[in-house]
C-alpha cells in the first residue's frame, strides 16, 4: 500500500458506480441503517439527452437534475457516503472485498454492487456523437413522442430494421431504413415494408448535418441530401467496467452481466444493477433494478450473520 492510500473502516456495501441504479441502492440500503460507500466517476451514459421521460413525477426533467435531487436525498441517510472517484481495482471475495480507488482510497466491503453501465462504440460517421442522445436516439418509449409524426430514420438493417419500422409505425409513418450497405432484409420483410410505405436506401450514410445536435439532413454517399429530423440507432456496446469480468462474474451472450432476480452476479456477495445488465436502457428500469439489488443486498448481509 502507497503512502497516498489509506484503509478505511470496513463498509457493508461499496457501490461502484452513483448514477440512477446505484443511487437507488444506495437509498434502499440508506433506509436499511447499511452502512454503504457510492463511488462514481460522473460519466453517465445519458449525458447528453436534453430530457428525460416515462418517469412519474420527473417527465421532461433534465437527466443531470433527476441525479442531482436523487443524490441530495440519498446522502440524507448518515450511513451512505458519496465519493465522486472511480474504482480501478477490486480484490477478495465474498464478506471481504478490499476495492481501490484512483484516488488512492483502499476500503474494504462485505458486499459490492456494479451500477457501472456501458459504453456506446459510435459509429465513425460524421455527425454521430454531436446528435447521440439529442436526435439519433435508441427507444421511442423515451423519445418517441417527441419527434412524432416527423421525417425519421432507422440505421440498422435486416430483422432488427424491419421490426423498429414495425414498432415506430406507430408514433410517425415518414420513416426511411438506412442499411448503410447492401440490404440483409428478405424479400417478405421488404414487401411488408413498401406496403407499409417505408423506403430503404442502401447508399452508406456519410454525414449526418444537424444544428446543435438536432439532425437537419442525412448526407449519403453518392451525393444525395434527405431530410430528416431522428434517428434511429443501436451502436455496438462495451461494459463500462472491466472489473466484474476480472472477479469473474458471468456475461449473457449479448454482453451484458448475467443477474439473477435479486440482481446478484454469479459470484457471491456481487451484485450488477442498471445499463450494465440489460438492453433496456431507462431511467425508470435503472431505479428499479437498484432498488431489487439493494434489498436482495440487504437480505444477503442478514443471512451472513
């Protein structure tokens, strides 16, 4: 151990990770009289979006001011602390875990939740990251509405374009399928699809020109300029965190931590809560999930007694 760091009285919990899954852990355990550490490095996946929505009591809120109030009321709990830090390295196993910090902080768990979410792997096409989260968006459940009825794209291609057109018919019938290369949609998807009047357009996107982040046109290969207001998009992902792989801590086949019904890896004592274990990527699935992994938590550090 360095000079710098310095070991620390031993917690109940030490949650990696402080955004909408760990808060909500937190507060669970908080009310539990746990005494838990949140460590959180500030880069929620949600940065960028300008707004947040199918959240009782917080629609259209801003996603940084729901973290805010839900931080402000979580650290209302003696028992939980906040360190805005990010763990780099963890060690032990269940009922001891030491965990280290960038800070130089050494601290020692009994449990440990991952709340640690994903990385979106962008595209290189130019315009991408500027609109991510503002107008090239993933979920019309949270951004539907708002651009309903508007000119709107799909960049995916075969069964996973054909079934978002199906879906998004419902909030606007101005939709085009960018396959961004030759099509992998059969020959019943693409009938369906000129039915439902959805063109496909196999010319690569070059360029996606937007105003502050909200797509004006899409520039295509060969020169062509197509208006349009959203898009569409599931970029490829990576965790977050390489430490639950690292104490060995399953994947599913898609990438994401393997949980069970109390949010528990499949390594005693750790637990995954939020982006990091599921495609359904919500505010309101994050809490959710925070809330189960922070009372199966709880339930694991009574039958260790």
């Amino acid at each position: 151990m360095t000079a710098k760091a310095q070991l620390q009285p031993k917690f109940d919990v030490v949650i990696i990770g402080g955004s909408y899954a760990g808060l909500s852990a937190g507060l669970a355990l908080g009310r539990a009289i746990r005494n838990v550490l949140i460590l959180d490095s500030g880069r929620p996946c949600n940065r960028h979006m300008p707004h947040s929505h199918n959240f009782l009591t917080q629609d259209g809120s801003t996603p940084a001011a729901i973290a805010a109030q839900a931080k402000e009321q979580v650290l209302a709990y003696p028992t939980v602390q906040f360190r805005a830090d990010a763990a780099t390295r963890v060690e032990g196993k269940d009922d001891s875990f030491t965990v280290t910090t960038a800070g130089g902080l050494v601290v020692r768990s009994r449990k440990l939740l991952f709340a640690t979410g994903v990385r979106d792997l962008l595209p290189a096409v130019r315009g991408f990251t500027e609109c991510w989260g503002i107008s090239v968006i993933h979920c019309p459940y949270c951004h539907g509405y708002e651009y309903r009825s508007q000119a709107t794209g799909i960049l995916l291609n075969g069964t996973m374009a054909f079934e978002q057109a199906r879906l998004l018919r419902n909030w606007t019938r101005e939709l085009t399928i960018f396959t961004n290369g030759e099509s992998t949609l059969d020959a019943e998807q693409r009938q369906q699809l000129a039915d439902w009047q959805v063109s496909v357009v196999e010319t690569p996107v070059q360029e996606l020109a937007h105003r502050n982040g909200y797509l004006t046109h899409v520039a295509l290969s060969d020169g062509q300029q197509l208006p349009l207001t959203a898009l569409y998009a599931r970029p490829p992902f990576e965790q977050h965190c390489p430490l639950p792989q690292a104490l060995g801590c399953l994947h599913t086949e898609a990438g994401y931590l393997q949980v069970d019904e109390t949010q528990q890896t499949s390594q005693p004592g750790i637990y995954a809560a939020g982006d990091a274990t599921t495609p359904r990527r919500a505010v309101t699935i994050a809490v959710t999930a925070g809330t189960l992994a922070g009372i199966g938590i709880n339930h694991d550090l009574l039958a260790s007694l």
